[in-house]
C-alpha cells in the first residue's frame, strides 16, 4: 500500500473515537520509526488513499502484517475493529469512499507478557516500536472470494496426503465448486486436481475440506541431506483464488537428537533474538555462513518471510514461544502455541517448539573458576529446581506431531534442553568436559552456549558494556576489558565448548546468537548490523560437518585428536597435524554421526601453533590453536 504516511504519538484517547494526537511527523510504514522510540503511550499512524475498487460490487480488504502492540484502526472516523497478536495478520473489511483517510493506533503491551521479548531490556527500544512492521495490504475481491487456505501435510509410510480447509466468504449466494490443484516448485513430479462443492447463502462464511493425494511423492530435507522439494496447493473460486506452499517430510526427537524422513541427523543450531534492522531471510543466509542447520528462535516470532528462507534453503526452526520472562500462564502459552501452529505450521522448515525458557537462573549471581568454584557450581545445580507440570501440560495440547522442548535452562532444573555457560557465567571453557563427565545428559540436547563481547573502538570511549541491551557488564567484565579483547574471549569460549560438545556427540547443539541486539555489543557471533566478530569464525569452524578437534587444552605435550562426522556417510580422509616443526599424517575412517578418537600427537615445546587439516568431498576443511 505505497503512500505518505505520518505518524504521532496519542496525547489523549477519545473512547471508541479516533484519538487525539499532539504532532504528526513523516513516518516510514512498514517499519519501526526510531522517533517513538521508548514512547510509553500509543502511537498513531496516517495515510489517505482513494477507491480502489474498479466496481462497487468489489469488496475491500486491509491486511496489516506486524502489527505490534494493541492495534485499533479507524477508516473515515469509523472503529473498524482491533488486534493483537503481531505475528496473526489483522484484517479489517470496509466500504471505501471516493476519499479515506487511515488511522491505525498501536499501544505499548502492558504487562501480561504477550509482547515477549520486546517487554525486555534484552532489546533496545527500537526495536520494540508499537507499529505495523512487515507489511500493509490493501485488498480488492470479488463479492464472493476463497477467504483462507489451510493447507497440511501428512506423510506415513512412502505415501502422503495434503488435507486442505478452503473458507468462503460469501457476498452473493453461491452454488459452485472449488477447484483444488497441486503443482511441484521447480521440479518434475506429479500434480492433480480435485473440486468440491461449495453451497452458500448471501452473507455466510462457510469452510470446505478436501485431502489431496500426492502421486510419487518427493520429501524436503534439512539442509546437507538432500533437495528442499516443495508443492504449491491452490484453490480457486470464479476468477478468485489463493496458495499455499508446503513441503512433505516426518521429523520426530529421541534421546539422541532429530530423524527427519526416517534419517538420523545431528543439528548444529544458533539462536537468533530481535536486533535492530536487516531483513529476516538475510539473517537465515548468515545462519547457513556460520554452517548451522537449524536457527532457534528465542523470545519472538519471525515474519512469514524469515520462514519462507528457511523453508527454501533447508534450515530447521526451533520456535519458542513469545513469552517474557515472569509469570507462566498456561492459557495464553496454548493459545499462543496453537496460533503458531495454525499460522506457520504448513512450513516444512518449522521442527520444534519450545515452550519455558529459562524458568529459574540458579546462576544469576556469578562464579570464578577452580575447585572451590566447581563444588559452588555443584551446590547451586542442586538446590536449583523446577515445576514443570503446568509446562508439560501446555506440551501435551501439540497436535501436529512435532518435537517439543517442554523447559531449557540452566544445569540443575532437569531440562528438556540444557544452557550452558562455562567460560561466561562459571568457571572456565575447558571445564567443559568436566561438567559432561559428571553429568553426560547435560550436552545431549543444548539450547545455548553464552558468551558475549562489545563492539566498536577501544580508543574512542564509545563502548559502554552497562547501556547494553541483552549483555550483562558484571559478566564481561570477569574475561576481558576492551573491544579486542573480550571478541577473543568470546571467540575462544565458543570454540573451545562447542567442540567438546561435538566430541561427547551432542545431538541438538545450539549455541552464541546470530547477531547483537544493539549497537555496542552483544550475546551476538556478529554485530547488530551483521559485521562478523572473530566469534563467526571461530563458529563457522567448529561447526564444520566434519572436523578435526583437539580432545584439550591447547598445550605443549601429548595432545588427543578426534574427527566429528555429524554427517550421515561413512567418511574416509587423512589428518594433517602440524606443530612447530613437527607434522604428521593420519589416516583415519569415521562411520555416519561418528565422533572418532584418533592417536595422540606430541607438540614441541616451542610450537606456537597446532594446524590440522582433512580433505572433505575435494575441499580443506582446517582448524588451528593458539598453543
């Protein structure tokens, strides 16, 4: 919907009467206008358009996509109605005049938690702008026109259906049939066509159901494990007609992690929260250059777009639910699961939900290293706990057969997904293997693995880690002082806990965050306008499919080698190891999902650096430590 639009913060509320507003300033929409940022009153936006419709009979629709905050929206002075869930779009129905003026009012959430992170000091003020972020659409219709289309896959045993719901929206009485037709995306494979009746009287909203039969059916995979197939269903009515793309795939979770289609997999996942600016499929393709799999989003839904990238490129998403951090309220979490459910369920891409995060921070306040530090750890995991009844109940209410992670959180809640913070909340990052010694189910499915750093210059004092949304200053402060420094802390305490992970053979491992949340500084691997930190790297290089790893610190003396298949092909490659002037070869054969321990090297003392390299499918994959 291209026009001027202007904006305004409400100075006064006039019932079910347009409000007042004191001063209206050119906006930007969609978008979030960095104007109202941190405006604790509702704010306004403006536009007028003319007709768009060719014939009266035409019916109107406006559809906002994004609509943040409590939104009510007016045409001509008259309430057309409200909304309030951001991620649903909002559709109003109305009867333009030669000339419309729009006014739609967005108020902050208040504080029930139904903004999710937005309610949070985790994000700036930004980007928590009460407005219409992702789109606006004008519609023009028939006076009888296909209203919605549901479209849901099921797959059992080499064959698949699609069940499609089909809603009418009557504006004449009707007596016809809807046309059901299925057509492969960008691939040869078999198509059909179904119609059903459809009987309506003037003014009535009525749904039809048909289960559309797919002939030879092509599955869509996970990125690396073979080609994202995709079926457009479309259902047409007169000259009307509306689509839906879904893909056809199973995917369950046991102990050891994901099997999609009937095959296992290991998921190298990075968690991905609001920051300010980009466009959602680039943070997918960024996710992919960090050579992850899956993106778990945390605190908030994604626009439609960010799904459609995933579904494309095959990056599985763990959804959590948008809940802030408080009080758990189990109606509105099924309400909100359901909405999710209903709204992005026909994306293949989407594999898991997650319902309570971080219900209790047992390591809120925290620790050094060494031993006296490890028997305060194990103290404080101890008397940590948690009630999940009320949380498995929501769980149980998922009706479309994926995963759910009930609870993530810190070590000592008995997870469904563990948090974890060596090197950032506890101890140091080698203490890594100490902790899944003693507790191996702690790295079986990981949720995060936290660590941050700022962004910026040293010299120029614009760096201040205590006005940073998302990162905590005291924490920080315990690795490093500094812009360098703390990008190599946090660089180092990646690497050096993912890849223990990978060698005691995680099967969901999830760590960092894609990007800052704002300027300055973040839980990011990149800064909030997506320029990558040497934690990217580090990232990218620990989760290689394939890997060659130290078993230790990186030190002078005998040192353990271990190659991390987390593919699902046998592998069959030489390790080069070089050391000072030392070097070697090592032949080595991994089965699928393998995490093999090779022979012990020995590092000269005056080594400063250990390099290991393997050829994978004609390509060097290599890794190199500081020693």
């Amino acid at each position: 919907m291209a026009g001027k639009w202007t904006g305004g913060i409400v100075t006064e509320t006039n019932g079910d009467g347009p409000p007042s507003v004191g001063e209206w300033v050119p906006v930007t929409v969609p978008g979030r206008s960095s104007t109202f940022a941190g405006a604790d009153a509702p704010v306004a936006y403006r536009t007028t358009f003319a007709d768009p419709r060719s014939s009266s009979a035409e019916r109107t629709r406006l559809v906002l996509g994004g609509a943040y905050g409590r939104t009510r929206v007016w045409l001509n002075g008259t309430l057309l109605g409200e909304h309030s869930t951001y991620f649903l779009p909002a559709r109003f129905e109305f009867e333009p005049q030669e000339a419309n003026e729009l006014l739609v009012v967005c108020e902050p959430p208040d504080e029930s938690g139904a903004g999710g992170i937005y309610e949070t000091d985790a994000v700036p003020a930004e980007t928590a702008v009460p407005g219409i972020w992702w789109s606006v659409e004008l519609q023009v219709r028939p006076p009888t026109f296909v209203s919605s289309l549901a479209a849901v896959p099921r797959v059992t045993d080499g064959e698949a259906v699609i069940d499609t719901e089909v809603t009418v929206d009557a504006g004449e009485a009707v007596d016809d049939a809807v046309t059901l037709s299925l057509r492969p995306e960008g691939f040869r494979g078999g198509g059909s066509m179904e119609r059903v009746p459809v009987q309506a009287d003037a003014g009535e909203r009525v749904t039809v159901s048909k289960s559309l039969e797919v002939r030879d059916p092509n599955l869509w995979w996970p990125r690396g494990y073979g080609p994202q197939h995709r079926y457009t269903v479309r259902a047409k009515l007169g000259e009307d007609s509306a689509e839906r793309t879904v893909g056809l795939r199973t995917i369950e979770r046991d102990d050891e992690g994901l099997i999609v289609n009937g095959r296992r997999l290991r998921a190298r996942g990075i968690n991905r929260r609001p920051s300010v600016g980009g466009d959602a499929s680039e943070d997918v393709r960024r996710a992919i250059d960090a050579n992850a799999t899956l993106v778990r989003v945390r605190g908030h839904v994604p626009s439609p777009e960010f799904y459609a990238a995933c579904d494309e490129t095959g990056v599985l998403v763990w959804q959590d639910l948008p809940l802030a951090e408080g009080e758990f309220e189990a109606d509105r979490a099924t309400a909100l699961l359901e909405s999710i459910a209903t709204s992005y369920g026909s994306h293949p891409s989407l594999a898991m939900y997650g319902i309570r995060d971080d219900p209790h921070e047992p390591f809120a306040d925290p620790l050094g290293a060494g031993t006296l530090a490890k028997l305060r750890f194990r103290w404080r995991a101890w008397r940590a706990s948690f009630d999940p009844t009320e949380v498995e109940t929501v769980a149980a209410t998922v009706s479309d057969g994926r995963p759910v992670v009930s609870v993530a959180g810190q070590p000592g809640l008995d997870a469904d997904a563990t948090h974890l913070s060596p090197g950032w909340r506890y101890l140091e990052a080698a203490d890594i293997d100490w902790l899944l010694e003693r507790s191996p189910d702690l790295g079986r499915v990981v949720g995060d693995v936290e660590a941050g750093s700022l962004t910026g210059s040293d010299t120029d004092g614009s760096t201040d880690p205590t006005s940073i949304p998302g990162l905590d200053a005291s924490i920080l402060e315990r690795h490093a002082e500094g812009v360098e420094a703390s990008q190599s802390s946090q660089a180092a305490t990646l690497k050096t806990v993912v890849e223990a992970l990978r060698r005691h053979g995680s099967g969901i491992l999830v760590a960092g965050t894609l990007r800052d949340a704002a300027v300055g500084g973040g839980m990011g691997v990149l800064s909030a306008d997506g320029t990558a930190k040497p934690a990217s790297e580090a990232l990218a290089g620990a989760y290689e499919p394939v890997q060659v790893v130290l078993d230790g610190p990186a030190e002078p003396g005998s040192a353990g080698l271990t190659l991390c298949n987390d593919t699902d092909e046998r592998v069959e490659t030489t390790v080069v190891w070089r050391a000072g002037s030392e070097a070697d070869e090592i032949d080595v054969v991994a089965d699928p999902l393998e995490s093999k321990p090779l022979e012990t090297v020995e590092i000269p003392p005056a080594a400063s650096e250990l390099a290991l390299e393997c050829t994978i499918d004609g390509r060097s994959v290599r890794n190199a430590y500081r020693l």
